[in-house]
C-alpha cells in the first residue's frame, strides 16, 4: 500500500492505471512532487519516462501510418506527448487524487497544474516499466491511456514553444509582452530546481516550475496559454 493512502485508495489508482505494482515504493516515488522532498521525488522516473513515451509513441505511428513522411509523423507524435496531451491523459487517471505534495504545493493548486500532472503521467511510464521490466508491456498500457485519442490524431504545424506562442498571442492583440521573475531555485548545479512566475497585463500571475529557467517560464507560459483559452471558450 501507498504511504499516505488508505487500501482503496491504493486499489482505485491501479484500476485507474491498469497495473498493479509489485513493488508500491515505485509508484509512491513516482507520484512524489519535489516539493515534499528536493531528493525523494519523481524527476528521474520522469526523464525515463518520457524517453519511453517518445519511443512508444513514434512506433505506433510509423506502424499505423506507413504512407506519412517524416515531417508529418513528427507532427503527430508532438500532439500526443505535447503537455496539454498528458494533462488529459492525467485527467482521465484522475491523478490529481493522488498527488504527493506539501501543504503549500497543494493550497498554490500544484495538483491541478497541467504540467505537474504531465511529469506525473511520464514518471508513472518509468516507474511501470522498472517494475515489470517489459516495454512491450508498458506498450500496451500506454497505448490504452490513449485509445479515445489515437482516432482523431490532430497534426499541428505550431510547434513552436509555449513562449513563443504566448508572446504572439499577446502581439496580436496589441498587448504587453508577457514578464517572467524567477522567485525560487532550490539545490545545487546542476541539479536545481527553478520556480517563475508569468506577468500578463489583467491577468493573475501564473507559476511555472522545471529543472532550468528555461523550462520553468516555458511552464508557466504554457499554464497561461490553457487558462487563456478556457477564458475565451
């Protein structure tokens, strides 16, 4: 059983997911925010996960569209591992019920935020398939957790970053550009952490969190955008 949750919580997740672990601690690490812990937490399941993910994903492609060119499945491949893909995903595994996190991260909505559940969902790949040892395995649950998507596979031209688009978005509107303040960096190089936050013009300002600056305000740029387009749905 998971630290910090009862038996049928434990049982809901590994219905939710489709795997039961053999060895829980796998799971409990890959649910863990760094926020609880700066070395206890799922960042490394979710660098192999994400690797994982990438190669699950490019194979189903190349498998199930054998007339598409190289550009087109690239494209295809970003709209099912982009983070607004995997938050949807983390979604339908209701993930955001199981979140380890401090009272802070919690009280702040981190486990609502978009790309903490997109980490989570990648960390949950790595933490499945060091458990059973199997990528075909790992394959076949992964490509569940994505049945409702893969018949209406979007391609996009826009790969362009969160910023980008953020900044575009704002230009064509005649808006100020968008300012990002670090506010935090925890650890040491190269293993920090970096906390920034977005300003826009009339808007609350947005948290966004990652292993560099860089990824940290593309975070809280892409946390905009979401909220952006909820606003104008």
């Amino acid at each position: 059983m998971i630290k910090g949750q009862s038996k049928l919580s434990s049982q809901r997740l590994a219905i939710q997911i489709g795997y039961e672990f053999k060895d829980a601690e796998l799971l409990h690490l890959a649910l863990t925010h760094r926020s609880v812990s700066h070395r206890y937490n799922y960042e490394r399941l979710e660098f192999l996960g994400d690797s994982i993910l990438g190669m699950i994903v490019a194979n189903y492609l190349y498998h199930s569209y054998p007339h598409e060119n190289e550009g087109r499945l690239t494209r295809m491949r970003a709209s099912l591992v982009r983070q607004e893909a995997l938050g949807r995903i983390a979604n339908d595994l209701k993930l955001s019920h199981h979140l380890i996190m401090s009272t802070g991260e919690l009280k702040s909505g981190g486990h609502h935020r978009e790309s903490i559940l997109a980490d989570t969902v990648e960390a949950i790949i790595g933490a499945i398939y060091l458990d059973c040892g199997s990528l075909d395995f790992v394959k076949d649950i992964v490509l569940k957790w994505y049945t409702p998507y893969l018949g209406h596979i979007e391609p996009t031209d826009q790969l362009k970053d969160p910023k980008s688009r953020l900044q575009e978005y704002l230009q064509a509107r005649k808006k100020p550009l968008p300012m990002y303040e670090v506010t935090d960096i925890q650890g040491d190089a190269p293993n920090q952490h970096f906390q920034v936050v977005c300003h826009i013009i009339d808007f609350p300002r947005v948290l966004g969190e990652g292993s560099s600056r860089r990824f940290a305000e593309q975070a809280a740029a892409a946390e905009i955008l979401k909220l952006l387009e909820q606003k104008t749905a």
